[in-house]
C-alpha cells in the first residue's frame, strides 16, 4: 500500500519513531493495534553466540499477533509496522538483517545514518516504503536520489539523534522540491502537535520520547520517572555520547558524574554501531530524549497515551474548524 494511504487508514497520523533500547515487540504491538504506526530498531533484537536470530523471532510474533487481531477485529484493522535499520559502514549486521526484513515482507523500512541505493533496492523488491531520516535539506536531496520513498524530517527538539533547525524552515525547504512522503520529529508530544505538523506541510507525526514513559517500553523505572518529570529545560544537545548530535536528560548526564552545562565535543569517526550503539558501556545511562516531555505527566499503557493523542489531536481541529472555544480548561483535562 502507498504510504499515503496507509496514513489515511490509520487513527490518528503518527509513526511511532524506533527508541534504541527501549522499542520493542510489546511496545510496537500496542502501538499498532492503537492504531499508529509501530516501530523499533534491527538492532534492538539481540541474541547471543548460537542462538537463532532474534530479529526473524521478533518479526514472526509481531506478524502472527498482528494477523489474529486483524482476524478478530476487520472493522479495526491494526496499523502497519517499521523497521529501523542503521545503515552506517560500522554496522555490520546490516546484510543480514535486511535478508530477514526481505523475507518477512516488512511493510515500512526507516533507515538511518547513511542513505544506500541497495537497501532500497531490497525493500522495494517485496513492495516495502522506505522513509529516510534527515536532519536538513542537502540530506534530504541525496536520500531520494538514492531511492527513498519519503523522508523523516528530524528537527530541532527530538529525542536522541537530532538535527538543529527549526520545523519551520526543515518542512518549509523541503516541500519547495520534494512532493512525497513526509514526517516531522521534533517535541511532539500532544495532538495539537501532530495537527500542526500537518498544517505545516508534513503528512504526519513522528513520536518516540513520549512513548519511554509507557508500561510497554523497554525502559528501567528511573528512566521512565525522568520523563514524567522533566521539560524541555532539563535537556541538552551533545555529540559527546555516539559522535552524532542529540538530545539528553540532563539528571542521567549528571548521575554519571558530568557537568551537562560543560561537555566536549567528540568526534564524528568515533561512531561505532557494530554491537548496536556507538555509545561506551559506561555510559549506558545517560538517555536520550526530546524537548516535548513536559506533556508527559504520568507512566500509562501505550494504548492509554495513544487514546490522548487521538483526543487532543480532535479537540485541535475543532477549534480550527470553530466548533469550540479556543481556550482550553488545564482542570477538565
């Protein structure tokens, strides 16, 4: 199916974006059956030495179940489903995830960090959309001129891997040449923003920090009290912890006995993903997330955040449309 038109069949119009870590089978199920579009990263699916691969294992649960709740619920079908793939050179995975996405038929493919003509090829070749994330426009232009479907538009205020600009300008360049598939990442945490989104030229949302804090995730109890509890004041940029810019709690930054006001800059040909992440061991609690978290007051099933979203999202075109006071009651929420 077109990606436009599995936008038009979903719920509300959102990607849920691929958490490193905290993304995963139980997560993307709810996700879909809520009815966004569900992700996580390849390599989020770790086995170890001799055991079956844990990508074809995850991939097969989240088919099987997908397909009992489409046979028990053809009036609520759930959405489709993404794998992220990381296609960096250090990744060394890759080959073989792809063989495995190919083979299950993954019907949305995000790739990441580096665009490659023979990735898309492979998704294309069992009829998969690939959207590409980009954090500006010259991105953007060698992304589909290497055969992307669409883009993820990663502006400024996203969770983990993040680029600078402004939605604004991010969305506004790139509708002036690039008429297809677009997504917009950046603080979207609420259903106003995902209808801005769309106003501003996107075809839909792009949401991962809001869904750490779900019972789903993959996520230890600190990290997710963190979101609950923060703002987009308690986040820093920093290219320190993978070699790529990004967002970050600035409480786990400190909890690892740095000054987040005074970190150094790292370099780039540090990154590393050949074990998953280019992150060392000893700063595997410093975690990521984007500026929208102060609309996260609470740890709830997905499906629970996801019936907010859907009712926000509502609300918003009501008041576009003049069907209610544009003041909203904070008490009534």
């Amino acid at each position: 199916m077109p990606f436009r038109e599995t936008i038009k069949s979903l719920r509300i119009p959102v990607v849920g974006s691929p958490l490193f870590i905290i993304s995963n089978p139980d997560l993307v199920i709810a996700q879909c059956k809520s009815g966004i579009v569900g992700s996580f990263p390849a390599l989020n699916a770790r086995e170890k030495d001799g055991e079956p691969a844990m990508l074809e294992v995850w991939l097969k649960r989240i088919t099987e179940e997908l397909d009992r709740h489409n046979q028990a619920n053809p009036d609520r079908p759930a959405a489709p489903y993404a794998v992220n793939q990381i296609v960096h050179r250090t990744n060394k995975r890759l080959e073989r995830d792809l063989e495995i996405c190919v083979k299950w038929k993954v019907p949305v493919w995000i790739t990441s960090l580096g665009a490659r003509v023979e990735v898309n090829e492979a998704a294309h070749s069992v009829g998969a959309t690939v959207l590409h994330d980009v954090i500006n426009n010259t991105f953007a232009r060698k992304a589909i001129e290497k055969g992307a479907d669409g883009l993820v538009a990663v502006a400024a205020g996203a969770g983990g891997h993040a680029g600078r600009q402004s939605p604004f300008a991010l969305v506004q360049e790139i509708r002036q040449w690039f008429d297809g598939p677009l997504v917009l990442s950046g603080a979207i945490a609420r259903g106003d923003s995902v209808l801005a989104a769309l106003a501003m030229g996107a075809d839909a949302a792009y949401i991962g920090s809001a869904f750490i804090a779900t019972e789903e995730a993959n996520a230890v109890d600190g990290y997710k009290q963190m979101i609950v509890d923060g703002a987009a004041d308690d986040i820093v940029y920093s290219d320190l912890f993978t070699g790529v810019w990004g967002n970050y709690l600035k409480s786990s930054i400190s909890a690892a006995g740095m000054d987040p006001e005074n970190l150094p800059t790292s370099d780039p040909s540090a990154m590393n993903f050949g074990s998953g992440s280019s992150k060392p061991k000893s700063w595997s609690e410093i975690w990521g997330s984007g500026q929208g978290i102060g609309a996260v007051d609470r740890v709830v099933p997905a499906a629970v955040l996801i019936d907010r979203l859907a009712a926000e999202y509502a609300a918003a075109r009501r008041r576009l449309l003049g069907e209610e006071p544009a003041a909203r009651s904070v008490a009534a929420e």
